[in-house]
C-alpha cells in the first residue's frame, strides 16, 4: 500500500479524551474513530490488526476442533425470559423494542441462543460432544464507556459454547480451550496467565480469566515467576490427547488477581513472587447444565433416557485485544507490533520522494516485496524525513526500510528493527533477503 | 471434516414456512436457522459460503483499489438529523435508546456515518480520490420479513463509498466499481446484468441495479440475449485505464427491470430479446454532493477554495447472494454450488462405515485430499447408502467420491459431478488426480 494514498489520518497532538496509551496511540495513528461515547469506527490500519487477531483467534479455535457459526446480534427478549436472565441483566442489556413492539435486544453474549439451537436441532447423546463458536459484535451498555476500544460498548468477541454428556466430558472440553487460549495469546506475541476466577453458586474450580501482563494494565495482579519463563506454545498440541496434564502445570502455580492474594502463598514464593499489572482478555467457565435446565436443552441418552447438557463458554475480547497488545508493547515513540498482528511487516521510507534514484530505488523495493508476498506500506509522501520516520515510529510496523540519496549513492539503504531500535546498513539486495527470509 | 461430528442439522422434511427454493434448501441442508423474524444464526455449513461469498467480495473490491474500514453497527441519531434523513426514513429503521436515553439506531446504511468519518479526518484535495468500503452487518425492520435470508431484517451487506472532486473523478470511481461488480458476481457462477435504476432528483444516468438471472427469481426482467453469452470476467483488468468503453458495451445494450420495460427497443430486438426472472444482488449509485452539503463534507482545493466532495454508494447484499445463487442454481434434490463459494468441494461417501476396507480406504483418501488443501466433507457415518447420497445431493457440494465394498474389490471408486449428474469409476489414484488438479 502506498501511504500517499492509504486512508491513515494520523495525527501529531495527543487528543486531550484518551486517557490510557493504547486509546492515544490508535487515536494518533489513525487506527479508530469514535462515532459515539464507547463505539467505534476501524479505519483501515486498525482494521487490519483486526482482523489478523481475529485470524490467529479462529485457527486455534479451528484446531482445537471447534467450529465456527455466526450467531445474529439482535436477540429475541423470549429467550433471556426462558434463562431467567432478562430482567437480571440490568442496564447493560441494550434493549429494543421493533416495529411490532416485540421485545429485542443487542446480545451482549450468547448463552441463551446457543442453547436454544443446540436444543432444537441435537437430539441424541451421538451429537456430543460439540464445541461451537462464532466471532460476532457485542452491546453491553457500560455507564461509562472509556478506555477506548478497551473498555467500549459495541465490541467484538469470540464466544465459544461446549455441549457435553458429563462432568468428565465436560472437563475435557474445558480443558481444550484452556489449551487453546495459552497458544492464542502466545502467538500474539503476549504472555497470558491462567489465574482462578470465581465461580459463584456454580462452584468448583472451572473457571479461569486469562491476564496478559503489560505494565500499564488496568489491575494489579501476583503471580509466580516461573510463569514468566514458561514456553507458551510449545509443539503442536494434539488435542485428542490427555490435556490434564498440561493444564495441571500452569493452574498449580500461583497466580492471582488483586482481590484474591494470598499472603501465605505469597510469603512461601518468597524470591520467586512477581507482582506485575495486568489486563484480562479472556474468560473460560464451566457452568454445567444451568442453560440446559432452565430452558430444557436436553439429548436422549444411550438408555433412552432424558439427560441435561453440561456446558461451558469461552470469550475471549478481540476487540480489547487489539489495545490490550499495544499496551504490553509500546515505547514513547509510539507502537510495537508483534509481527503476527502487525498491520504491514515492513514500512518502506523514501527520504526524498520526487528524487529520481530514490524513486526509482523505492519503486523496485516496493514491487519486489509485494512479489514476496510480504506486507509492506510505502511512504511515498513528499514531505520532511522526520514526519515520515516520526509516523513509523507512531504506527509501529516491525520493520522499517530506509532509503536517501546520500545512502543511495554507496548502494546502501537502512534497515531498522521497531522493537530493538537496532539499525543496519546494508545493500537493498541483502536487505530484501533478510525481509522475505 | 467428518461428519459424523459436523453440526449440520439437515432435515428430510420440507418446512412449512419456507416459501421459496433456496430458503427450503438453506433449512434442510442445516445451512441457517431462525432466531426471530427475518434474523438467522448461520450453522456451521451455511457459515462456511457466506464466508466465501464475502471473501470474493473483499478480494474484488481491493483489487478495484477500495480499502476496507468497518463502521460499527450501532449510530448516533444525530448524523441523520445532519443529514435530513432520520425523520425521512420511517419504520424500517430499528431506533434504539440507551441508558442515558440518547437516540441511536442500528445502521439500515452507512452514507452518513462514513461522511463524518471523512470529513473529520480528510482535508485537502491531495486526499482524493478515495473508495472506501466495510463488510457488516445493516438492519432494516421489514414490516414483513419472508423469504428467508433474501428479503432478511439483519443482513451482511458490503457498502462502498467513493469520495472525488469533481464529476469526471466521480464517473471514474463509478467505472471502477461497475467493472467490480461485473468481475464479482462473474466469480461466483453468476451471470449479474447491469440494468439502468432510478436516479430520482439527483438525475444523470449513473444508477444501476445488478440482476442475476434465476428461474424463481423475484421479478421479472428483459433484456437482449447478448449479455447471456458475454464474457463476464475476461481477462485481468487494470483499473488505472479508462474503463468508460468496457462500461459503454453493458450499458448500450438493452436491459430493463419489469417497471422499466420499453416496448419499442424490445420490437426492435425481435428474436435478440430475453424475457427472463431475476433477483437484484447489487446496486451502484452515484449521488453527488447530496450527503456532503447537507454534512459540511468539504476539502480545500488547490486554490485554497472549498470544495463539497463528489460521493457515489455501492452496495452488494452478501448475505442475500448466497439465497441468490441457490436460486440460480438447483435441482429438485438440492443445491448445485459453483466451485468457488461451495462450503466444501468434496463429500467424501463411505457406503459401509465400519467395514474395514471401506474405512480404510476413506480414512486414506480424506486424509490424502486434507494434505492436498483439498476442503472436503466426509460422510463417517453409519447409516444407510439412500441418506447419505439424498443428504449429499441436498447440500450440493461440486464433487461426490464414493467408495463402496464391491467397487473397492476391483479397484474402483465412482466420482459423481453434482452439476452434470455425470459418474466416473476409476482407481482412488485416479479421482485424486482430478480431484486435485
């Protein structure tokens, strides 16, 4: 893409309303708009972000053997009636009435209509177990939307739902997607601890809130120190394996949110305790068969009798994500994107546009790295150095390529890396090697 | 995917309230299901075209130099009282009022939204021109929704926006999307005629529909037999040339919606005219200042004058084509999908699950055609031959392989095309070379 024409109005003051770095940076570099308090336009940088975590998102999901549908955002009120939860859902629950005066609402998550599918259209014990997903806008009418895209109004989620014949099934399932949220997370290039959450009357220990770590996160969090060694990803998994164990490694060391430290836990850590900022940025809960019973989602089992479905859900916020990442790297110069979720890999910078080896030298690059298949936006502005390198620093892509006259002239252009800030000289053939590599 | 643990609910019935062919074949083949009036969850196969459908979308309209951006679902009422249009648009538009009781509405269109955006955030006529599109989802409040997803209340719809200086620019990013279009629905095995629309008190001739043709089309529809056998893709096409003569041979020849009709161009025709029904996928609409004047949308022009921006809307019902394009293209069994939107391009049969050398040799070919990158169904089942092959015809995937224990003793498997109804005995080795062709 060609930034003289690419649709990216960054912009040089700090807007005075974003009060958390994540919100000034998408601001400044032309990522988001707000169209009203806590919902948001995505302007082409941003959207690519976007839709690259929503990417690495579903192929976890996918591989975890979860499968993807799509769930609408209007809701009929009936089916929260059959819950129980659409008159305990407060003010949050975006509320409509249609032409007709029938009760709608803006889903603000998917329990109750994922239940009713299930129910109307799995009949047998064979059906299960299932996991289903789907990547959808969300409305929860926060009272006071802020943060940006952080803490917003209309959001986007992915929300997962495991139907099941037991606890042990259950378990299993649960166990999946704990699996896949540590790779998820992983390959954005974050470091996400599994830390218990509560489960309420549903009880048990199935419930888990995933925190990434960023220094300027929303809350305090301790955990043990091993969690910041530990390797995420690890080898492929195979999830048709035994994943207790796997799971068991990480819910046995310590970790906990603010309102649930433990002094002892963290007097016996010792040297080993780390307390560090967080931000959550997804939540798995086993909740057992309180959709299935009160709206009578049952399967016939193998004796022909009637047994309730143990469920579980799943969310993990990819909207939030995307500031969630900036807020785990950044510097004051503006973004770092890991290269997974990076809009473009490579930023391609000529010093002086209108300059006719420059121009030429940029063209060739530009072309070569687009035959590569490598992502790549071109500042081929006119316009003084230290807007261009200024907006690089700001949007954040991996790499920048830099090409002047005086560099040209020995056959050399630049090469600067975002994260280390660690620059090369080196010709535009070996510097296209290292790109395409 | 293996279906016996894909959740694809089909249905031997014909449900009661499905008026039309492809809203049959959509409920049967489990591809939709309904949340309330005029809203449906996409199930996992329905999912997988609409996804399809909309990447085909997304790819035509960048390679046409329009860059994506998604605009949130939810607006802020003021915009259309800028525009004059809230109080103009009636009942089909769901208002909603939050907390605070702020008037808001779910988007029905994005004209006013993406003029806020770009008058906020563009200055000068060195940001033109610029084509902007988003892919999400609109709501209109049909008083009577029916026809399943093709006449929906929550529907996916691809809307551009293009953004010049002036008339010729205008006509140029209208040329733009006119080839686009062509090009799009081309992809998807469809043969879309452009017909002139109404351009009501803007004038000028730049308004068209898009209408695929469909024997159960909604409307009836004229037009000279030359279109049916015009190459509707051809070759690459650059879209920096002047596209105006490749537009000029659609627009000369004759075409008319039923309310448009001309009987003396239609006399004139004689044996060249074709009566025939179709559905409208599209339409393309060239407004001019009509939304930035009424906005204050202005950039400053070279001479430092404002200047009101030059606006066109062009809109695609992702949704409503994947009705559409069952409607174009079925038999009484069920639906015949083009390659290149199919949910999958190969339903494995394996006639005697549990006999060991029909399992072994599916297990083989599926495992053969995943490496392959080959998408396939694979029918895992137990069950008899009679629903597997209704079930695979009902959900109309290109391709069936089906492998039986007499066929395997001599070597052979069949390989059915779903379009053409034509069956092929040959070796495994041989359908995988077809197949992967």
């Amino acid at each position: 893409m060609r930034l003289s024409s690419f649709f990216m109005p960054t912009m040089k003051e700090t807007p005075a309303e974003a009060q958390i770095v994540s919100h000034r940076f998408m601001l400044r570099a032309g990522m988001v708009r707000q169209s009203s308090a806590g919902i948001y336009s995505w302007l082409p940088l941003g959207f690519r972000v976007l839709k690259k975590i929503e990417q690495i998102v579903r192929e976890e999901q996918d591989a975890a053997g979860c499968q993807e549908l799509l769930m609408p955002t209007i809701q009929p009120a009936e089916i929260w009636r059959e819950s129980g939860r659409y008159d305990d859902y407060g003010q949050e629950m975006l509320r409509i009435s249609d032409r007709h005066d029938r009760d709608m609402l803006y889903g603000p998550t998917n329990e109750e209509q994922i239940t009713q599918i299930f129910r109307d259209n799995a009949k047998s014990y064979r059906d299960l177990p299932k996991l289903l997903y789907h990547i959808q806008w969300k409305f929860r009418d926060e009272i006071r939307p802020r943060f940006g895209v952080m803490r917003g109004r209309e959001f986007l989620m992915k929300d997962s739902y495991s139907f099941d014949l037991d606890y042990a099934a259950a378990r299993r399932s649960y166990n999946k997607m704990f699996v896949a949220y540590l790779r998820t997370f992983s390959r954005m290039g974050l470091k996400a601890i599994p830390m218990q959450a509560d489960t309420g009357p549903i009880g048990g220990d199935l419930s888990h809130e995933f925190i990434i770590l960023a220094e300027t996160g929303e809350s305090e969090i301790a955990c043990d120190k091993a969690f910041l060694d530990m390797d995420w990803l690890g080898e492929e998994t195979d999830y048709e394996s035994d994943l207790q164990p796997t799971v068991d490694s990480f819910t046995a060391k310590y970790a906990a949110t603010d309102e649930k430290r433990d002094a002892d836990q963290e007097k016996a850590l010792g040297d080993r305790l780390a307390v560090a900022r967080g931000i959550e940025v997804g939540h798995i809960f086993y909740f057992g068969t309180k959709y299935s019973k009160a709206m009578n989602a049952v399967v016939t089992g193998p004796e022909g009798e009637e047994i309730p479905l143990e469920m579980g859900s799943y969310g993990i916020g990819v909207s939030r994500l995307v500031a969630g990442i900036i807020e785990a790297s950044h510097d004051e110069n503006g973004i770092i994107w890991p290269e997974s979720v990076a809009p473009f890999k490579v930023g391609l910078i000529n010093l002086k546009s209108g300059d006719e080896a420059c121009d030429k030298a940029c063209d060739g690059l530009y072309g070569d790295l687009l035959k590569a298949g490598v992502e790549v936006l071109y500042d081929d502005r006119s316009g003084r150095a230290g807007v261009k390198f200024a907006d690089m620093d700001l949007i954040g892509l991996p790499w920048q390529l830099v090409v002047g006259p005086r560099g040209l002239k020995d056959g050399i252009v630049e090469l600067k890396n975002r994260a280390t800030g660690e620059r090369q000289e080196l010709s535009p053939e070996a510097a296209m090697a290292k790109l395409t590599a």
